[in-house]
C-alpha cells in the first residue's frame, strides 16, 4: 500500500508539471523555431480541406439537416459502433504538415510526448497550431458534424480539444494497446506516409480490455479521418514497414466531463491549470444526459 501511495504522489507531482513544462516548451518554440512549411501556420483554409468533408459540414449547419441526410455523406464503418469515416484533408495539406513536422522533429526544439502511451510525435498546441488550425476545425467544421452524429455525447457543445501527431516507425514505436482516449470525442486523420499494417481495431463502449476477442479493424487511408466515440475500446496493431503518422484531436465537451471523468467514470475533482488542460470547466455550462452515463 505504501509502494502504491508513492506511486499516486509521484504521478500528481507529474500531471502538475505538465502545464508549466508545456508552457515553456511552447514559449521557446515561438520564438526560436524557424518553420519549413510557414504556410501550414496561415488560419485555415478551405483550400486544405477535402471536398467531401466541407460537403459534409456544409449539410450539417443546413436548414433541416438531420443524422439521415448526414450519413448518406459519410462512410459508415459500423452502425452498431458508430464509428464513420471520411475524407478530411487534401493530399497537398498531408504533404505540407507532414513535411512541417518532420523538419520539427528534426530542430533540436524542445518536444512533449503527444500522451503517456505515444513516445514519438509533436503536441500541436506546443507547435503554435492550435490557434490557426486546430480551433477553426473544432467550431467550423467538426461541432456541426459531431452535433448530428453524437448529440448524447456533448456533440454540439464541443468547447475544447487535444490535438497531437503520433509517428509509428522502425526502432520507435510501432502499436498501440487497447485504450480508451480522454475525450468525448475522438477524429483520427492518416497524413501519411507510405506505410503497411497499423490498421486501428475497436471494441465495445468501455468495454474492458480482456473481453476484447473480436474487434473490429479498420484500415488507414491517407488524408481519411475515422470518427468515434472517446469511451470506445480501441488500439492500433503492428506497423509492418514504412512511416505512419496520423494527427489525432481528443474533442471535449465540459458539459459532460464534468458531471463525469471519462477516464475513472467519477465526478471530477478539480484543480486549476492553464489553457485548455483536460477540458474540464469550473463554469457550468448547459448539461447533457448521456448514453454512457447510464
């Protein structure tokens, strides 16, 4: 008991330093990192978006726009699920950010591990993306489209997010055990590169982890972003050759998360902290009733 006691402070002691190691990370970056792709840091652009997902978005904010006309512009992945899919980025935006993030990679820039599971990636908010990119995505394009398609799981009143870059490559990491992601809410975008394996597999809402004996694969397609539900068991398997990087946004809806954590399904006790953190809110903002709080 000690031992785990030990443990717990040490952990604390951890998540407390993230905000002000994070913070200082993103100061150095801003004022000496000299991008490769300046670019990519412009406010985005429709031009970077595919045409099917500003189709997509475009309906969603229509008048009478409903889930029925919404899924007859998606993919559907699995019903039951309710995991979607559809074209997010244009192959050019891929190749820009991608080429953006390896030339960071590559600076001997200060970098953040994008979560405690992933070692190799690029924290965007840390990059200085969040503002030009990250934002306009969440309020323009996804909070419209999650409205529609999740309204029991804070849909429509998305109010922040995470979003961050994973690589899987030889010598580096190269899968991901099953988990569940700290987000209502989860957009998962293959920029590339050339790769094989890595498909994502789900299981069941919080289902656990030992009773996973079928999941459900789903294949990466470049410039593609799979949707799905934060509480829904997933995981990524074995890279088997070439470069996979995919940006990942964790949208949040403090309407829910704070009447529930969705990592340890408790209320929430709350310390302060900066920015966005873990989307929790000390406001009350108009709640919801939620399917995965029944």
């Amino acid at each position: 008991v000690w031992a785990q006691m030990v443990e717990l402070e040490q952990e604390v002691e951890r998540r407390q330093r993230l905000g002000p190691e994070s913070a200082a990370r993103k100061a150095l970056i801003a004022s000496s990192y000299h991008p490769a792709r300046p670019e990519v840091y412009d406010s985005l652009q429709d031009a970077a978006l595919a045409p099917e997902f500003l189709a997509v978005a475009e309906y969603s904010v229509s008048p009478g726009a409903d889930l029925k006309g919404l899924l007859q512009r998606l993919e559907t992945v699995s019903e039951e699920k309710r995991i979607y899919r559809v074209p997010v980025f244009t192959a050019p935006f891929c190749q820009a950010l991608l080429e953006e993030l390896e030339h960071f990679e590559q600076s001997d820039m200060p970098k953040g591990r994008p979560n405690t599971m992933n070692n190799y990636g690029v924290l965007l908010h840390e990059l200085g993306l969040d503002e030009p990119l990250m934002t306009p995505l969440r309020e323009r394009f996804l909070q419209p489209v999650m409205a529609l398609l999740y309204p029991d799981c804070g849909g429509g009143q998305l109010d922040s997010h995470r979003a961050f870059v994973v690589k899987y490559a030889p010598g580096q990491d190269l899968e991901l055990g099953c988990h569940y992601d700290n987000a209502e809410l989860t957009l998962n975008v293959a920029l590339g590169k050339v790769f094989t394996g890595g498909a994502l597999y789900f299981g069941g809402l919080f289902q656990a982890p030992a009773a996973l004996t079928e999941p459900l694969e789903v294949e990466h397609v470049v410039g593609q972003g799979v949707l799905h539900r934060g509480g829904q068991l997933h995981g990524a398997r074995p890279l088997g050759t070439g470069e996979r990087w995919n940006l990942v946004v964790w949208l949040r809806a403090s309407a829910v998360r704070n009447r529930l954590c969705p990592m340890c399904r408790c209320e929430p006790d709350l310390v302060d902290d900066e920015g966005f953190s873990d989307g929790f809110t000390r406001e009350e903002p108009t709640t919801v009733d939620v399917c995965a709080l029944t």
